[in-house]
C-alpha cells in the first residue's frame, strides 16, 4: 500500500476532530474549580429542589406540564412547513388537510382539559 498525501490529511483530520472532541472534556476535568458541597452535590431537577434521593419517587407535575407542551409544540411545528407551501396550491384540497389537522389538534386539547389534565394539583402521587 503506498501512502499518499491524501492519506496523510485523512489521518490528521481524524487527529483534529478526535483533539476537537475530547480536548474540552479534559480541559474541563483539569481546569474546572473543584467545589464540593451545598447545592452542588444534589442532582439537577429543572429548577426544583428533589424530594430525596435520586432513586425515590419525587413530584412530577412540572414534567406532565412540560411533556404535554412538547407535544403541542411538535404538532404546531407541523404547521410552519404547510404554511409556506400553501400559497403554492391550487384548490380547497390543501385548506381542507390543514382545518383537519387543526381539528384533531383542537379537538385533543378539549379532551385534556376535560380530563382535568391542565389543572395544577399540588401534589401528584405516582
């Protein structure tokens, strides 16, 4: 096998990407202040203080809330591609799809609130 330049780049671009990724790890590791105690050593719960240890059950209501917003958010985010398509159509056919779509969307978030799901309870019990 005969190595070439082209070889060469081959393997230091590999170099590269390898130094690109794994060089701000170990900055960090070697770099980084070491705190220990406090609120540091507790894990991370999106801004709310854990009810315990990691391995017990804790409240879960800010990650109904956040998992029906993603949700929602992915169906809307359905809409902006429609939307710069539609001036492209002719005819009803492409209205008709989107007030289906919108339907179905509306209609789901009837059903939530009829099942009580957007209320805020203060405590959820799993």
């Amino acid at each position: 096998m005969v190595f070439s330049w082209l070889h060469l780049a081959i393997v230091l671009f590999l170099l590269g990407g390898l130094l690109f990724a794994v060089g701000p790890l170990i900055l960090a590791v070697l770099l980084a202040p070491k705190a220990k105690g406090g609120d540091l050593g507790m894990p991370y719960e999106c801004g709310m203080r854990p009810h315990g240890p990691s391995w017990i059950k804790f409240g879960i209501t800010y990650y109904v809330y956040a998992l029906i917003f993603l949700a929602f958010d992915v169906d809307v985010l359905y809409l902006f591609p429609v939307a710069t398509h539609y001036p492209a159509t002719v005819g009803w056919v492409a209205f008709v799809k989107v007030f289906i779509f919108l339907f179905f969307l509306v209609l789901s978030v009837i059903y939530f609130w009829a099942k009580g799901v957007f209320t805020w309870p203060h405590q959820i019990r799993t």
